[in-house]
C-alpha cells in the first residue's frame, strides 16, 4: 500500500474553558490533495529530493506564515485521540484496520457493551411476548385479529390495517440489530473509525457468520413464539445472493431454522431497500400480529420519504395514531450505532427554542 | 484570548478502503506543548520574526524530513470534522463553545433527534403503564403485592424482594432522559464536544428550567398512574441545593407537581451518588411496584459496584433472576449520551472470538 506522510493541517490551539478544539478526522477525501496516487507520490518523492536544501520542518521550530500568523511545528507525530491519550505511531496508525484512536464509540460501547442496552432488547423482546403471547394466542376467533401492517391506501396520519381473516399467525422480524447483533464487523468498524463501505459489508455478509449473537432476548423469544405454532419471519435487506451465510449466521445465533423465500426474505440486488412491497407480500400469505424492527423502516416505509424533516420524522412517532402501536403491535429495538434515523444538525436535533448556552461563558 | 497557529502534527495518509485514518482531537493538553502562556507564545512571535528569512511552510511544499519521509503541507487550515465536511475556520473554531466539527454526534442524533428513540420511550411507557393499570390496580388485596425493590441482602445473582404489606403503592423514577431530555445541555455539549464540567452542569440546573422536554410517553403515562391513585416518586441525583429550579423544570415539562422530600428526592451535596439508601427510604413509606430509569444504577447500586466487568454488568441484566424484572416492574430508557454503561474497551465491548477483520485488507 502506497504511503505519504504528511502535515495533516494547522489548528488553531485555544486556552477556552473547553479544554479540547475539536473532534476532527482526516477522511482520504481531505487527504486527497496531498496524496491522489501511486504515481503523484512518487513524483513528489522526486520533487522532495530535489527541495532536500529547502530546511524540512522540525519539531518546536516556529515560522511566520506570509499572512503574518506565527506558526510552530509542534513534535506530534500523529493526531491525538479525542482522549487526549498518546497517538498511535505514524507506522501502527498507518496499517489498516489501525485502532480508533478514541478506543470504541459510546454508541458502540452503548449497544453492544452495556447492561443498559440488553435490558432495553429484554425488555422490548418481554413486552412482545405478553403481547403475543397473552393477548393473542387465547383468541378463539382468529379471524377477528387484525394485521399490524399499514395497508397500501395507509398515510402516517391516517394509518390503515386490515382484519386477516382465515390466514396462520405470524410475526415478522428485522435481522441486523434486531434480532442478530454484527459484533464482528462493528468490531471492525470500531478500530477504523467513520465511513461506510457496501463491499466490507458484503464481505461480512459472506465471513462473519460466527461473529455474531443474539440481540438479548431474541433467541427465547422466538423459540417460544414458535412453540405458539406462530410463524416467524425475517424481513432482512441482507442481499438474496449471500442467503447462504446468512441462514448459516442466524442458525449460529440460536435464532433458526429458516426456509429462504418463506420464512426468509431477503433483498434481491436489483430490489429497493424499502420493504413494504416485501410486507405486503408476506401479509398476502400470514396474518402479522406483530412485528420487530430497530429502524422505522422495519414498520413502514412511510418514515423514510424525503420529504418528512428530521423533526417531523420523529413527531409521527407519537403524535399521530402510530404512537399506540409501539409496544402492542410494533416492537422497537435500539440501535444508537447506524441508520436512517442518525441525520439532523444543531437546529433539527434540538428545537431552537430549547438550545441553551452555558452563561458563565457568554458573560466573557 | 491568546491564540497561536500550529502544525497540529504529522498524519500518515493512506489509500486504503476504509476512507479515513482516524478520528482525532487536539485537546489542549496536546496543544500545551506548543501554547502554554500568553508570554511563551509573544517569545514565539518574536523568535518567528527573526526567523523570518527562513521559509514558512506553504500548502503544497514539499519536505524530506532527516529520517528521509516525505512531507507535504496541506492546503487544511483546521482539522476536518469526521464528515469530511468543511471545518471551521481558525478563528471560528478558537471561539468557545466553538460548534463541533461533525456537527451533533451520532449518540445525540439519536436519543434527541430520532423517531427511533421516540418509539423506545413510547414502547417503555406503554410497557410500564400495561403492567401497572393492568397487572396490579385491578388487586383488590394489595398486601400480596411484593416491592420491586431489591432488599439489603440481595446480590445480583439472587435478588430479594418484599411484600408490601399496608403500604400506599408507588412509582419511582428517575428523572434526566428518564422523564426528562436535557435538550439545552445537550445542545451546549454537542457545540463543544467532550468534556464534562460539573460546574457547567450546576450552572445548566439553575438556568435550563424551559429548555427542557418530557420523554415522550413519561408526562401521560405519570398522569395516568396518578389517575390510578398511584403516587409518582422522582428520585434524582441532581443536588438538593438547586431544587427549586429542578421543580420548575419538572413543571413546565408537565411532570408535576411535586413535594420537595415526599415526591421528589434529590441528593444532598454530602450524600454519595448511589440511590439504595435513597430507594430503601421510601420504600419504607411506599410499596414501590414500578421502577423506571435510563442507567442500572436507578434500579440497583450493586450494577455499578467496582469488581463487575463491563461484560460482567451486562450478563448480570440478562443472565440472572432479574432478567424477568425487565418490563414487568423494572423499565428502562434509551440514554447512549452518558452515563455508567459507556465503558469499555475493544475486548470488554466486542467478545475476543467475535472480533473480525476484513479479509480484504488481511491479504494485503
């Protein structure tokens, strides 16, 4: 792999009460200018050679820049984790997956390390189960149980659910971060720190079947549904040309057997990730008493259209007819770590009317 | 206040899968080396000026440093946010609380701007208020109702638990992202980046009171426990010496009203930040048949006793007698932000034998 060391940049060191300028990265977008190829930095080797009179900057040695600023090489020798705790050396941080400088991300160390987040799975799986279990299964009449799936003619506003009549039981899961957690290649990501890469995901698809658990709860859960004679099925956006894997990776985690096409759906490459056309299909067939999910897109693809604000996203939530079905019908999973509801800036995650700052620093 | 402008250091770029080196901050204690006194840094100035017939380092020069690696300045004048956006300009980022480089962090994107938290907390609330309307009010003889307490003698591996005898039922609960989203903090915090000030947080107790939001589902659900004759219990470790303002801020978010030490708790400045002694006070006046928190520590201090591994403290919550509390008598809210389950290192978050490395990369 090519390598050029490089000046990452200058910062502006500030003596404010926040102790820390910023958490900031170096994506190779931004690196990009200084290292674009193979060839540019070989050339610029040469070029190097070639200033080798021109004084390289040393560590402690301080410059006035032409604009009149003073500037000081300082002797860091790679950027300092938000920890403030040593870097990794030029070379260790150099080879890929190199460690998160900052160790593991609080919303991993959240998900897949605290006590906190499992008691949250066991309690939405619990309350699933009392749902399933306790409302539904003594039902005589099947015929007057309703499907939790919002019909086509359905808006967030006026959700719409039909009765399902003579069709069997089911109860329709996610599969990533709902009832399987990618410890493996969270892990992974972990020690590489920000940035998404759809072939690394296929390559875990393909590896990490053992490198994976059980969300907490799942696994009884579904073993108990199933002992209701009630079917479970998974919804999953993992790709239909990995289905191999994927049955081997559920099986391993406890929560199987599977029939791909029947109790296995999944998303077929040329397919849209949205899955209502995929719910549809599977309610043509089962009577769906319930579902899990940990993105809102598990539940309806109505949550995910362009034009819905982050706010307005997170309002349909509970102020509308969907907030009873959370917790009687629809069961949410948490997941802090990826999806489509980390988005928002300063003024869409907190309403502008309750942003605050701490007076004893506006008063300077 | 006095700034400088500094190479913040030597950042290895490499063209490699992942997109990005590192996620890194300069906190001061990095910077000291190179701003340490308003004095140190005029000596610097004057030092640069008679250094003025050596070349600054302009974007672009290229370096071959003594140890013969190539160096290049970059066009960067402040390090750039994990997003790979544009970071902020010198000046605007040495300004306190200076806005955070990625903008608000995914754990905050999250809890406070996602309709997937909105839906968690929803879901717990439903699950508190179906197990207690419909599991306990409709008792007639509520001296068969046993505490959710767990009692002195209790470990983690076989919890304790009361029966109530003649006492008035109750609910206790916690109240930061339990019933109440600290959305102006928050906001403050997400600007500054980490970093946590006790004094800042005293400060936000006294000045935040309309900045503030209940968790969606806690301000009907406590109304409705009430309207069952039920009593609503906040024990809190916000310090009783500001507890006017804390009043104010329960009220105005609708959680109200309380009685300072009957139905709102805090902590005394002397007292430790432990809940037992707190919980097992009322508990003698109240059978507490509900308890509901974000951290483990607001159902038991004996998750966060100093011998128990972060994988230790989470198996407790599912491997144990009190995995069936979960949802029937104990509930949880989402909090990834803060609090005692962000710990851990790579090995105590993700299992040594689920750890995965693409293979992609291992071939290189």
């Amino acid at each position: 792999m090519n390598r050029a060391l490089t000046i990452a940049g200058l910062a502006v060191a500030a003596t404010s009460l926040s102790g820390c300028i910023a958490v900031a990265a170096v994506p190779i977008a931004a690196a990009a200018g200084v290292v674009k190829t193979s060839q540019d930095s070989q050339s610029r080797k040469k070029k190097g050679k070639r200033q080798d009179q021109a004084q390289a900057p040393r560590p402690g040695q301080v410059f006035t820049t032409e604009d009149g600023k003073t500037v000081q090489v300082t002797s860091l020798t790679a950027l300092p984790p938000p920890s403030g705790a040593p870097a990794a050396t030029g070379t260790a941080a150099s080879t890929a997956p190199a460690p998160a400088p900052g160790g593991v991300p609080p919303e991993m160390q959240f998900l897949y390390g605290s006590g906190e987040a499992s008691a949250l799975s066991l309690q939405a799986y619990a309350a699933l189960w009392t749902y399933v279990h306790g409302e539904l299964r003594f039902r005589r009449d099947k015929s007057m149980i309703t499907s939790v799936v919002m019909t086509r003619d359905s808006t967030l506003t006026s959700p719409k659910f039909e009765a399902c009549g003579k069709r069997p039981l089911a109860v329709v899961f996610d599969v990533d971060e709902t009832v399987l957690l990618n410890l493996g290649f969270e892990s992974d990501a972990a020690r590489r720190g920000p940035g998404y890469d759809q072939g690394r995901w296929t390559r875990w698809e393909q590896t990490g079947a053992d490198k994976v658990e059980a969300v907490p709860g799942a696994a009884e859960t579904i073993a108990a549904i199933r002992g209701d004679g009630i079917t479970v099925i998974y919804n999953s956006n993992r790709s239909a040309s990995t289905a191999a894997f994927t049955i081997e990776a559920l099986n391993k985690a406890g929560l199987g057997p599977v029939t791909l096409g029947d109790t296995l759906i999944l998303r077929d490459d040329a397919a849209p990730s949205g899955k209502d056309e995929r719910r549809w299909k599977i309610a043509e067939r089962y009577c769906i008493v319930a579902m899990g999910g940990d993105q809102l897109g598990d539940f309806s693809d109505l949550f995910n259209t362009k034009d819905l604000s982050t706010p307005a996203r997170r309002n349909t939530t509970g102020n509308t007819l969907i907030a009873p079905l959370w917790g009687h019908g629809w069961f949410i999973l948490p997941n802090p770590v990826y999806g489509s509801g980390l988005k928002g800036g300063m003024d869409e995650v907190f309403p502008k009317d309750k942003q605050w700052a701490d007076p004893a620093e506006e008063k300077k």
